[in-house]
C-alpha cells in the first residue's frame, strides 16, 4: 500500500513534468516567433528609403583617392583626392553634401567643386537614392570647406543660397546581394547639358562599394556622340585615406610633376565641366 502510493505519486509527478515540457516547448516556440517577428520588422526598417539615402551618404563622404590607379596605369590616371562632407540639410530631410576633387600634391586648390544633394529617389520610380549635383555660386568661399573647422565655414543658410544651376542627377538602386558594390547607378542615357571642351552632353556613372571605395566615371560627347573629355579605360576608383605610410612618403606620384602633366587631364578627365 506504501509502496502503490509512492508509485501513484511517481506517476502523478512524471505526468506533471510532461505537461510542463509541453508548457515550456509552446513558450519558446512563441518567443522564437515573436523575435523573429521583431527581427523582421528591424531589418525591414533597415532598408526604408531614408536609410538608402543615410547609407549613401556615409559611403560618399571622406578623403579617398585614387593612388593605385595612378600607380599601375599613369597614362589614363592621376593620383587624385576626392573629399566630400555634410554641408546641410534641406526642409525636407535631403542631405547636402559639399565636393571637391584635386591634384594629391595640392589639395588646398581644387579643381571642381560641387554640391550634392541627396534623397530618396521618388515612390514611382525604380531606384532607392536620387544624387544631384550643382554648381556652386562662390566656389571660393567654399575651397577646403571640410578641411575647415566648422565655425570657419559657410553656415547652413549661406550653403543653402548658394545652391547655384542643377548640372546632372544619377539615380541609385541597391546592388543584388552576392554583388561587390553597395549602390550603383547612372545618369539617363540622353545625360545632361555640357558645353565643356567641344561637349554638349554629360553622362555620369557612380558605383559604391563595400569596401569604401567609390567609383565615378564622367564623360562629355559631342552631337555626334564622340567622347571629348573624360576617361575611355574605365572610371575613375577612389579608395579611402589609407593611414600614414612610409613608402608613401617616397613615392614618385607625391612629388610635384612636370606642368606638362597638369595639361594632359584634358585629355582624361574634365577640369570644369559646368
């Protein structure tokens, strides 16, 4: 009789401990629905179209240059530094960004100067980011903007009134996964209004990769389509700042070059291509 009661209770409790399990099993398979849930709803927030936007310009903005390039084939290269910063940020959310390229050896005198202005690219079209460039009103008020500290630059309003004539707008779709490159996109295939060096139209091509990196092909045509400026090997591959290196120190592309140089970029690569 002990032992029959002992033997109920036994019974009794592993039916208890089953119910449990199966108490214990339905919760964790409810919460791993509800993180997954959760999850869901981060990474669908990840991807909204201002996030694009965010995503592009972090990628854009920074010192890169295109010293590799200028290393393994200076015949359609030069060592070249791209610099771009936030400069403002209009009513609606989009984000201007000041440009500027120069030769590596002088810095302090860029040779183009642009703002761009960045935002979501609108609901009926297919692509994530619209990119605009424009002139600037007084490119020498801004020359070294991001190079400055920020009390000494021109402040927000002046930035805004000195958004000058809309020059190109390439439009950004993000690359499928598996792919090298973050966003890429171009300008329509008709381009845009140029009248530099014998052109009458522009087409821009911008991909950004995972690694930093930013690649920008520009290239101007005459009416009879023939390219008159620009590069013809392949776009120009802007690289991040690498950190201070020894070797670069004496490296022949960080010394002044000949002026003669200087005069070949016209046939590389547009100077002004307003």
């Amino acid at each position: 009789m002990g032992s029959g009661e002992d033997t109920g209770a036994g019974v009794a409790g592993g039916g208890g401990g089953g119910a449990g399990g199966v108490v214990r099993g339905a919760v964790l398979k409810a919460l791993v629905v509800v993180g997954g849930v959760l999850l869901l709803r981060r990474l669908r927030r990840s991807t909204t179209r201002w996030d694009h936007t965010r995503a592009v310009v972090d990628a854009l903005s920074g010192e890169k240059f295109s010293r590799e390039q200028a290393r393994k084939d200076p015949d359609n290269y030069f060592n070249l530094r791209m610099l771009t910063c936030p400069a403002t940020e209009m009513v609606d959310g989009s984000r201007v960004l000041y440009f500027e390229q120069a030769f590596w050896r002088s810095p302090e005198k860029p040779y183009r100067q642009r703002f761009y202005m960045v935002k979501p690219c609108p609901k009926d079209m297919k692509c994530d980011v619209e990119l605009s460039s424009y002139a600037i009103r007084d490119v020498e008020e801004y020359k070294n903007f991001c190079d400055r500290p920020k009390d000494q630059r021109p402040q927000p309003e002046e930035v805004i009134a000195d958004i000058a004539e809309h020059l190109t707008t390439i439009h950004l779709s993000r690359c499928e996964r598996g792919k090298r490159c973050l966003y890429k996109g171009s300008t329509p295939p008709e381009g845009f209004p140029n009248s530099w060096s014998g052109a009458t139209y522009c087409t821009s091509d911008l991909s950004i990769h995972k690694n930093g990196e930013v690649h920008i092909w520009d290239k101007g045509f005459d009416d009879d389509g023939n390219q008159v400026w620009g590069t013809k090997a392949g776009p120009y591959e802007f690289k991040p700042a690498p950190k201070s290196n020894y070797d670069d120190m004496f490296s022949p592309l960080n010394f002044s070059a000949p002026l003669t140089l200087e005069k070949k970029i016209e046939s590389s690569f547009a100077i002004d291509d307003q």
